[in-house]
C-alpha cells in the first residue's frame, strides 16, 4: 500500500493495533507527547480514547489515568495497545461521557481530557456535532474538576469559551487545536511547532503589526499554526521582520537574515518580474535555473505540468523558488 504523507506523519513506531479508520482519527505520537507533557499531573482521565495514543503518552507523565470510550471495540484495541507498551497504570472505562455513572468512577480526575468525536462528512464543522457533547461535557465534568482541555476542529471559526487556544503544526502543516480552560489556560492564543516543541503566545499587551508594502531582501514562509493563532504582531516583533500581504498571500520580509522556528523556509530574493512568460523565462535563464519548485497556489493535479512548463529550455544548475503575488513573480532561491 502507497502511504500519503498523513499516514507517514502518524505510522506509530510500535507495532500497535489500529485499523486505517483508527489512524485518521488517533492523535500524532509528536502531539500526544506534547500534551502529556503540559497536562502532567497526578491523574488524568482521557474521554474519548479511541484506540490509547494519547492515554499511553499521558500514563508515561501521570500517575493513573482513566481511558474512556463508547465504543467497545476501540477499547479493547486500546487495552492491547497499552499491554504491547508495557503501560499498567490506565484503567479502562467503557461507557458514554455524559452518563452520571461514568462520570461518578472519574470523580478523583486531576484534569479532564477529551478528545471528541467529530463526524466523517460534514461541510462545515461546528460544535453541535462534536461528540460527546461539549457544553454538557464542561458543565458535568466542571463539577470534578476545572482543570479541563479538549481538542477541537481548528477549522471552527467561533469559539465561543473563555480559553487559551493552542495551534500545533507538526513538520509545518497545521495538526491539531487544542482548548484549555482555567488554571490550565497560560493565554489567550498559542502556536506550538512540533518536533522542537517551540512555543509562541499572545502578549497580553496590544502589539503594532509591522508592515512592509515592498519585498525585501529576504522572504520567510510561516508556520500555519502562529497564522491561525493570529500571532503574527508577535512574530513580526520577535523577529525583527514585516508583515508581506499580498492578496492574502501572508509571509514575512526583512532586509537582513533573520531566524525563527516559526518560519518555515526562509529565501532570498533575487528577482521580481511580470508573471507573464516571456519576461519570467529571462528571468529564469538569468538566475541560471535548473529546477523550479512552485510556491503559489495551484491545483495538485496540475503542479507537475506547470512546474515542466518553466523548466523547459532551463540549462542552469540552481533551484529557483517560484512567487506569485497577483501578477508579479518573485524568483528566490532558499537560504
Ligand atoms: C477522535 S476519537 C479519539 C482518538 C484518540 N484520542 C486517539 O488518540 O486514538 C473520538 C472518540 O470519542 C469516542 N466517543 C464519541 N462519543 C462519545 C461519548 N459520548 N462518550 C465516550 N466516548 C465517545 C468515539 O468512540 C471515538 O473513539
């Protein structure tokens, strides 16, 4: 079977118990250990465990944790994932969320995960059909403890709870969201970058956008996560870099090399043209080009068309990083 890079991001190093199913929906080892490692505490219960990823990665950094699911058959993948782990500190609930009884055998929880179920096909996530059920959930379990953190579809807008909102990317693309409520909120918004758990969050003081109208010398990709957490006033400040917004195309410009492990790829600017091809070819030959990788948005199914296209009659030997800001091109090589 041809692995997609998602399933490549979340092959589990063990031989662990998993259907393909089982995998869209289990949290990235890189995750779980990170949040295993912000949620240290004595015992924590996992709701909605699914098949034990993160309830494994929570029994290496807490004392007991509970492991609950609706869904039997989940479970028991779970109980076999922790026995191969060799973890013994999990005990297994099975049962639903919301059912008094259940959450009664939870009641000495330190913190309360969730993890909650979000439907295969939908347009548009919202919270209404995250199951269990969040509003209950927070009101149920806020009577165990108010230390509380749930995952949610980053791709909801609205949210409507006073929380931190933690963006994670892993390898660059945007993983997870993660809600933490209380005592367990640090500030209101934060991007966290995984491997090298680097961490970015929101000022509590209003911090000026920096802004540039022109392209600068040097061209910095970002992190998606610190875009969804809107922490780009922070990063521009760190940084010591400006705000490059073209047609809502956002990176970041600077005069001098700056760095940040909220950039993703950092490159040089060594031409702007109109992206129209006569004039973008010259420009090509004159930058002693070989292979072009395509940065703007194109469908994927044309990508390979259009990069051959700009290669053909190449004879440099350089890789040449090719931008479209509306109709200008910006050819930059990666620093
Ligand atoms: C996104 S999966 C969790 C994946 C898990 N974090 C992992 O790493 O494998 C959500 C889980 O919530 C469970 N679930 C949905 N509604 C529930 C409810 N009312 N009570 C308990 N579990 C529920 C589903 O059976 C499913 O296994």
């Amino acid at each position: 079977m041809k692995l997609g890079k998602r399933t490549i991001l979340k092959k589990p190093q063990a031989k662990l118990e998993y259907s393909s199913d089982d995998l869209r929906w289990a949290t990235p080892q890189a995750v779980a250990d990170y949040r295993a490692q912000r949620l240290k505490c004595s015992v924590i219960a996992d709701i909605g465990c699914g098949i034990g990823f993160q309830a494994i990665a929570f029994a290496k950094t807490c004392r007991k944790v509970y492991a609950l699911d609706l869904n039997q058959e989940k479970l028991e993948k779970a109980k076999k994932n922790a026995q191969i782990s060799g973890i013994k500190n999990i005990e297994f609930v099975c049962g639903d969320a919301l059912d008094p009884e259940v959450i009664k055998k939870l009641k000495n929880a330190d913190i309360i995960f969730c993890d909650p179920q979000r439907p295969p096909q939908e347009n548009s996530r919202t919270i209404e059909t995250l199951s269990p059920n969040i509003l209950e959930l927070l009101k149920a379990y806020g009577k165990i403890t108010s230390k509380i953190a749930i995952e949610f579809p980053p791709q909801i807008k609205e949210i409507p709870f006073d929380c931190e909102r933690e963006y994670l990317s892993v390898n660059g693309s945007l993983n997870r969201l993660t809600l933490y409520f209380n005592e367990l909120k640090g500030t209101d918004r934060s991007a966290v970058a995984l491997p090298g758990n680097h961490r970015l969050a929101s000022s509590n003081k209003k911090i000026a956008l920096k802004t540039s109208k022109k392209l600068l010398a040097c061209l910095y990709e970002i992190d998606p996560a610190a875009v969804k957490a809107k922490l780009l006033a922070e990063l521009s400040q760190l940084s010591k870099t400006a705000l490059y917004d073209e047609n809502k195309n956002v990176f970041f410009t600077s005069d001098k090399l700056a760095r940040n492990n909220f950039f993703k790829n950092a490159f040089k600017v060594l031409k702007e043209v109109s992206f129209e091809a006569s004039s973008l070819v010259k420009a090509l030959q004159q930058a002693q080009a070989k292979s072009i990788v395509l940065r703007y948005a194109i469908d994927p199914r044309e990508y390979w068309s259009e990069r051959k296209k700009w290669e053909s009659g190449l004879t440099g030997t350089k890789t040449i990083h090719l931008f479209k800001f509306k109709n200008k091109a910006v050819i930059a090589e990666k620093i």
